[in-house]
C-alpha cells in the first residue's frame, strides 16, 4: 500500500516509461483500436518518454515529436525532433527521421497502413491533406484512451510530481525574502526561474504569476462571468506596500508538472508583513474548506462528494469557494491540469461521475473571496491512496501561518 | 468599437530605414517613440482580412497560439510546449470582428471590445455553441482553421452544418509572411533581450555549473528587463568530440575547456528573436577561456573558420527570389555535409515557414524582402568537434538586397585566435 515514504525516493524512470506504456496498450484494447497517433506533447511525452526542447507554443508546434503505438506492439513509433531525447530501450526499427505536422505528415502514414480504426489526438490542416481527410484509415478521438490510460498515476510518476513540487517549494523562500514595495514581477520571475534550475528542474511550464488582487471585482479586471479575474500574466508592474499577490508557478520535473499556489502580503520594511484579522479569517475559511475536503478524500468518494465538503464548512448564502471559470480540484501529470476535474461547469452529473481511486492525484485550489477585502487562495496536492490520501506538497502559509 | 479596416499596410525596405540609438528598449517613452502597437495591430488585422478574402473563408477559427496573439494582439499567459487544440479566436470576414476567447480584459486591447468576448468552458459542448453564436458563424459557408481535434471537428459540424471546413493555417502564414516595420521593430528588441541572455550565460560559463543552471541564468537576465517569455529553454548543450550536436539540456556538468552550444531565444511582444554562439567553458579563476589544449583546439578553430565560410555563403544567398533549394546549394557547394538540423526557419511572432533544411525540406520555398528568418548552420568532425551558429536575419534588409543581420555578438575565444592558446 503507497505511504508517504514511497514518493520521497528518485523515480524509476525506465520502469515509469514500461508502466505508462502498457496502460496506453490497455486503454487500446479496452476502446478497440487498432492504433493512436499521437502530436500532443504531453500525449507524445506519457507514451514514449521521448524528451524535447521546452519552448513557447510555436516553437513547440513546428518542431514537434510525433508518435503511432500500433496495439500489441511492444514499442512505439517515435518521428523524432530531439534524437537525443529518445529513451535508450526504443528499438532502431521504431526510430524515424523528424517530421513535421504543420507543414505535412506523409512517412507517418505509410508507418499506419490502412483500413484500420486509430485514436487521434489533434490534426493540422496539412495532416488532414495528406493523412486524415483521406479516409483511408478510420480516426477517432483519442483523448477517451489517453485520459484513461494518464488517470491514476504509478509510484514514479508521483515520485516525479513530487519532485517537481519539491524544487517548487525549495525556490519560494528566496523569493519571499525580496518581496518589497518596488520590487517588480518580472524581479520576482527573474529569481524564481534562476533558483529552480540551480535546484534541479528540468524546465519551466507557465510564466510564473505574482498577480495583485484588487480589493473588490468591480475594481477589474472585467470579465465575463463576473467572478475574480485570475491568473493574468505578469508584467514590469512594481509591488506596493499593502498588495495582496496571488502566487501560482508551474515547474516540471521529467516531465512532470508542479503547481505552486499561495497568497503573500507586501509590506514596507522592516517587515514582516502581518495579515489583518479579516485576512486571518479568510486564511481560517481556506484552511477549514481544504480539511473539509481532504476528511473526504479515498478511494469511492465522488466529485460530488468533494464540493459538497467544500461548502459544507461555509454559511450555506456563501459564495462558491472556487473560480468560477476553473475547479475545486484538478489533476496534474504531464499536463499541469488534467482529469479529474471537479467543480467545473461540466456540471455537478459530471462530478458525481468521478469515483476516487487510488493513485489520483488531487490538487486542491479552493478561494475565499470576500469582496471589498479582497481573498485568499492557496494549493495542496495530495495523492489518493488505498485508504485515504498522501501529501505532495508541503509548504508553509506564510505570512499567514505554519 | 468597430474595428478599422484599410488597406494592408505592408512593410516597405528602406535601406537605412532609421534606427535610432534609443530604439531598442522596452519602456514606453513619452514621446511616443518605439513600436507604435496600435499601428502594428490594424496592420495585422487588416493582412488577415485580406488573407481571408484571398482564400474565400467567411470566418476563421484559430488555435495556434502564434497565429492568436498575432492577429488580436492580446497579452497571454505564456504556457510551455503546445497546448491542446482549442478555438481561442475565431475571425469573421463579413464583419471584420476579431472574437477572443479570454474570461477577463486584461491584456486585451480595447478595440476587441468586451462584448466580443467569450469565456472558458470545460465543456467542449459550450465552447462549441459560444462559437456558433458569434454573429456570421452558423451562416459561414467556409471555415478555416489552422488546427482540429476529432471532437471539435463534429462539435463544430453540428453548430455549423452548411460549413465546410478548409485550410487556414496557410492563409496565416502568408499573412505573416513579410514583416511591417513595427513587427521588425519588435524583432530587433527581442535580439536585443536575446544577447543580454546570451551575454549573461556567457559569463556564467565555468567548472561546475550544470548545462540547465544556464537556462535559468537566461531567463533572469531578460527579466532583469523586464521579460520572461523566453522563445525556448535555450539549447546549452556541451557538443562533444562525437561531432553529434545535443539540443535538449541536461544536466551534464560543465569543465574547463567544455566547448558548448549556446542557442536562446526570447519574445517580445511575441516577436522571436534567437541567435547561437559556439564557447568554450574557461578554467573559472578568473583568466580567459583559452579552449582546447594544444590540437584539439586548434583543430576547433579549423571548424570555426569553416563554419565561418559556409555561413556567410549560406547568409549572402538568402535574398529575395532565392529558393530553399539554392540556400541548401550554397551550404553544400562549400564543402560542408548538410546539418540535420534545418538550416533556416521564419521567424516572427514564433516559428513560421519556410522550414528549409535536409531531405528536401522546404526547397520550393522563395524568399522575399521583409521575411526574417533564423539562420543556423553546423560544422562538426568526428574526433574534433562542433561549431555551431544561429543569427535572425531580415531579408532584403540591407542596399543590393542583402540580408541585415538583427542579432549581434562576437564569438569570443572561437574569433579571438585564441584558440589553443
């Protein structure tokens, strides 16, 4: 049975690797397919293990690595862009020259043959020219397979996702120690990024984001629905004594994600800053919102189950202690927000449809917001266990408490 | 707020078209000099119009990132790798309306208009009906789109049943394809952050440091300016004697006499700017990177002065109504095996077209003035080593048509000579 000690050790990659595989060849078998291609990077990441550049969007998209796992093969097929990223153990014969989606996709298609039913993750209008729209083979969606197969995570990948949120936290004091009226975001950026590569992350997901709250939502930014506006990315803004700032980062750690939330105070020096006791209050709110849902939290429980911890600790006129346009809770792997998603408008059906099971991993995100003094929001990962949960995370609340 | 639609306004060359010292910053000045952003988004606005109207699509659906940013001008969150597909702006030609998906205004310019927002759904089926309810979709006979999941396709199908759905990514990439000159004003401020980078991982070189401590050396030194979108994580790979160029870090640990690659590459406003240096990893006390002892290094800088030839072949070639074909000729006509790597790429707001590069890659691509691109080459022997370069460049940039190189930084212990001390 998975205790905390089990996550505290290295991953075992190559084994890691032979895991995600075979439940991508489970997944196959369950949705009868007789294939998946595959040019998402987290999808190509999950079931190849090939390593890329991390790069912006563009980049990413244009010098992609693509897979096709053929059901019963042992290996996958890898068009790879960063040959060096390819995990010793794949055979010579599933190695092929790099390929490019945006711009065509014919050596992928001669690999998939025909008259066969394959998954399908995402296409480019060049794809659709020369593979897709020629109906030679049957495309499906794949995301039913990969959502399935990514769901629970072996002992490796939350020892990675561990991992990540280590070197996560371990950054944070440095940067909690310049917090400062005049010091800038992009200050706070330039610190965090220098001290988790020193710390060991293999790269960076999400511009990290300082953002300061205004005290009510009309005091904007507008949006659309009303409800807080957040996160919005960083700038050159300068701090200011009294700010309130949302922290929330993203590293990864072989390819997999952290997710770093907290809520600090800016104050002159000397410092510290000392929360006011409405902000206490909404810190107490947050805190009894995350034991209420992690009382919950093992295997069975539902989604449903979770929100309705949420709330339940709150006056029953309170507002919803989440984001209106995100969650109460999300996963994280190689996506730093994946299934289950709980919370969400897909609705309180689709959250009752979620069943926790063992080697989910939860991030909790719940928000106090109470308007015209502002809020607070911090994260928690656990891991669902055989019997309860485990944590992830495990950082102090400063300035709020230990 | 409805938008303004004129003429394309499309970059014309003027050869010394007046760059002034003070250009290359990012605060805005008082005075209203730099990049007048405004001015830059009608421009795009109104190419992607007139790309819409070429390729007879009534409204265009967009994912690509990229492809958003450029034609919105919003300021988004900057995410790592690809994300999946998803409609994040849909444009429609009958009104000239650009609708974003975005939950709040914040980094949206305000000749979007709040009222041609829509939000974020976890529901495919929401997201699918908020497209079909921006005015001109459900009557739209042709779609483009410049990405599709199979989901999407047949939510997308049964909101827009008398649509068909056609290519439109190629109609973004010509619209993208010649630069303004604020689009070159925003590039030549990305090199600019690109070789404080460089310049601060250059002087963090030295026995001990890990190959990923430089990417983070990178990311603040551009933050310092006040920037942390990095284009990518930088390339800072030590090329060993195998000749084989790495471009993933690790976390190999650097040593005296190390050669290693150096590629960065920041975004301004979204605009790409990169450049590679080959450098040598100096002993850490203090005195200079002298190289590899006795022959190795000589033989180094035997593979520098060639990469210094077949480069500038390769940069004196890329002019306008040259050929990917004739730039991978002029590689190989001095001598040097063609890299695997390609050879150039478009650069703008992001990689773009044309990829040129080995197996025939991109040779029916022509180049024309206004195109910037990132120019790479790789000279490598096995038992020797790597030498390894990138600039961006402007085509057309300079008087008889030659390229105006955007990036500028020297190449240390490599073109010092000095090489084998």
């Amino acid at each position: 049975m998975l205790a905390a000690a089990d996550v505290q050790d290295g991953p075992d990659l190559a084994r890691m690797r032979r895991d995600r595989y075979a439940r991508v060849q489970a997944q196959l078998t369950t949705h009868d397919l007789d294939g998946l291609l595959l040019i998402g990077g987290s999808n190509v990441e999950y079931a190849t293990g090939a390593r890329v550049l991390t790069a912006d969007a563009g980049r990413a998209a244009m010098f992609r690595t693509v897979a096709y796992v053929a059901r019963d093969d042992p290996f996958p097929h890898v068009f790879a862009a960063y040959p060096e990223g390819l995990p010793a153990e794949l055979p010579a014969d599933h190695i092929h020259p790099v390929v490019y989606p945006e711009l065509g996709i014919r050596p992928v298609g001669e690999i998939i043959g025909r008259e066969k039913s394959v998954g399908l993750d995402e296409y480019t209008p060049a794809m659709w020219r020369e593979l897709v729209g020629s109906r030679l083979v049957d495309f499906v969606d794949a995301s039913p397979v990969m959502s399935a197969a990514r769901l629970c995570k072996t002992v490796d990948e939350l020892r990675c996702i561990r991992m990540a949120q280590h070197v996560n936290e371990q950054a944070m004091p440095d940067v909690e120690a310049v917090l400062r009226p005049g010091v800038r975001q992009t200050d706070l950026s330039g610190l965090f990024l220098r001290r988790i590569f020193e710390l060991g992350a293999t790269g960076n997901a999400v511009d990290p984001i300082w953002q300061v709250m205004p005290d009510r939502i009309s005091d904007g930014p507008w949006t659309v629905h009303g409800d807080v506006a957040f996160p919005t990315a960083t700038t050159d803004a300068m701090l200011r004594d009294g700010d309130v700032v949302w922290v929330d980062t993203g590293i990864t750690f072989c390819g997999y994600a952290s997710d770093f939330g907290r809520t600090w105070l800016v104050c002159a020096p000397p410092g510290p800053p000392r929360p006011t006791g409405a902000q206490l209050d909404q810190f107490a709110r947050w805190r009894a919102v995350v034991e209420a849902v992690l009382d919950t939290v093992k295997p069975g429980a539902t989604g449903g189950d979770l929100t309705r911890a949420a709330r339940s600790v709150l006056p029953a006129d309170a507002r919803t202690p989440w984001l209106e346009h995100f969650y109460l809770v999300h996963g994280v792997g190689v996506d730093s927000a994946e299934m289950p998603l709980i919370g969400t408008d897909l609705g309180s059906a689709f959250d009752e449809s979620i069943v926790l099971a063992p080697g989910m991993v939860l991030v909790l995100e719940p928000v106090i917001w109470d308007d015209g003094a502002s809020g607070y929001r911090s994260e928690e990962i656990v891991a669902v266990t055989d019997s309860g949960w485990i944590p992830l995370s495990d950082h102090p609340y400063w300035p709020f408490g230990s | 707020m409805d938008p303004v639609v004129g003429p394309p306004v499309l970059a014309v060359r003027v050869v010394g078209s007046g760059v002034s010292g003070s250009s290359v910053g990012v605060a805005a000045l008082e005075e209203g000099s730099r990049v007048d952003f405004a001015r830059l988004r009608s421009s795009r606005h109104s190419r992607c119009l007139v790309a819409m109207e070429e390729a007879g699509l009534d409204v265009l659906i967009l994912g690509r990132p990229g492809n958003i940013h450029w034609v919105s001008g919003a300021r988004s969150l900057w995410t790592a790798g690809v994300r999946a597909f998803g409609p994040g702006a849909v444009v429609v030609r009958s009104t000239g309306a650009i609708h974003l998906l975005s939950v709040w205004d914040e980094g949206v310019p305000a000749s979007i208009g709040r009222e041609r927002l829509y939000g974020l759904s976890w529901n495919p089926v929401t997201l699918a009906s908020s497209v079909a309810a921006i005015p001109g979709v459900a009557e739209a006979a042709t779609i483009g789109t410049d990405a599709m999941s199979p989901l999407f396709a047949s939510l997308l199908a049964a909101v827009a049943p008398r649509a068909r759905l056609v290519d439109g990514a190629v109609p973004m990439w010509a619209a993208r394809r010649i630069k303004s000159d604020d689009e070159v004003a925003c590039l030549r401020i990305a090199c600019a952050l690109t070789e404080a980078g460089l310049d601060a991982m250059v002087s963090a070189l030295r026995p001990g440091v890990r190959e990923r401590e430089l990417i983070g050396v990178f990311d603040e030194r551009i933050a310092s300016l006040g920037v942390t979108t990095p284009a990518l994580e930088g390339v800072c790979c030590v090329a060993g004697a195998d000749g084989q160029l790495r471009q993933v870090p690790g976390d190999r640990t650097l040593a005296a006499g190390d050669v290693i690659v150096l590629s960065p590459g920041a975004l301004y406003a979204g605009y790409e700017g990169g450049l590679g240096r080959t450098w040598i990893v100096g002993p850490g006390d203090g005195g200079e990177a002298g190289g590899g002892e006795g022959g190795e290094g000589r033989g180094l800088a035997d593979l520098y002065r060639r990469w210094r030839v077949a480069f500038d072949r390769l940069l004196g070639t890329c002019r306008p109504e040259e050929t990917g074909a004739n730039l991978v000729g002029a590689w190989t006509s001095t001598g040097e095996r063609l890299p695997s790597i390609p050879l150039i790429h478009g650069v703008g707001v992001g990689v773009e077209p044309p990829v040129v590069g080995p197996a025939r890659l991109g040779e029916d691509a022509v180049l024309a003035a206004g195109m910037v691109l990132s120019v790479q080459g790789l000279v490598s022997e096995p038992g020797v080593g790597t030498v390894f370069g990138r600039e961006t460049i402007l085509v057309g940039g300079m008087a008889g048509d030659q390229a105006e190189v955007l990036t500028r930084f020297g190449w240390g212990p490599l073109a010092a000579g000095g090489v084998g001390g």
